[in-house]
C-alpha cells in the first residue's frame, strides 16, 4: 500500500513508455524484462523498484531515468 499511495502506478507507466514494453514482457535486447510485484518490504522507501539484487527507493520518474541511463 505504500507504493501504492506515494505513486507506485506513475512509476510502472513511465517504465512501460520508456522501456516500450507492458508487465510480463522483455524489451527486443533481452536486457529488462518488468515484472509487478504486490510487495519487496521497503516501505519506508516507496515507491521502489528493484533491478538485479539492487533496491531503488524513493523513486520519481526523473530517478528512474537517472538509474536507466546509467546502464545503457
């Protein structure tokens, strides 16, 4: 619920539009498949992603580009 309520779903979209794939899928090189779980326990951090065994908390969209930038 704290994902929920500190914009968890504004996050997932920016994913799928930046990414160009849904939940489930994994984009054309192989490198990020996006999977929605119901619960990681980083509450105080929401919302949050995790990539590898890394967490990302605190996360705005302008975050998340920041993360994926620095892996390309």
């Amino acid at each position: 619920i704290s994902c929920m309520l500190r914009g968890a779903y504004d996050i997932l979209n920016h994913l799928e539009k930046k990414l160009n794939i849904g939940v489930g899928q994994t984009t054309d090189d192989g490198k990020f498949t996006l999977k929605e779980f119901e619960c990681l326990g980083a509450c105080i951090g929401a919302p949050m992603m995790q990539l590898n065994k890394d967490y990302h908390e605190n996360l705005t969209t302008e975050r998340v580009d920041s993360i994926l930038d620095q892996l390309s």
